[in-house]
C-alpha cells in the first residue's frame, strides 16, 4: 500500500479505500491509519452489499 502514490501519482487531499473482508485485520487497518487514508473495510463475517441491483448474476448481459 505504501508503493500506491509512486504508482498511480499523487492522492487526493483525504484518500479513501474500500477494501474487501479478506483485509479485515489489526494491522491492515493501522497502515491505512498511518498513511492516512480514510478505509471501511468489508466486516468478517458480515458480507460486503456486492449483489446486482436486479437480483441477478453479475454475468447477465446488459439490455439493449
């Protein structure tokens, strides 16, 4: 996470990351503390809100 500004270029004045639950952990959330970003990492075992908003499969082609 550190090498992200030297990747993609300089950040936002307050940066914000979503990351999954798979992150869900102490140290994960001190680093994105320390590098002060503003972070809501998905709960363990509260499932990220990541279903379609039709109730179908993410592989359903788009209409029209």
């Amino acid at each position: 996470m550190r090498q992200i500004p030297d990747t993609i270029g300089p950040l936002p004045d307050q940066p914000w990351v979503h990351p999954d639950r798979g992150y869900d952990s102490t140290p994960t959330r001190h680093l994105l503390d320390e590098l002060g970003y503003v972070h809501e990492i998905a709960r363990k075992p509260i499932p990220a809100p990541s279903k379609p908003g039709n109730g179908g499969s993410w592989n359903t082609p788009t209409p029209g």
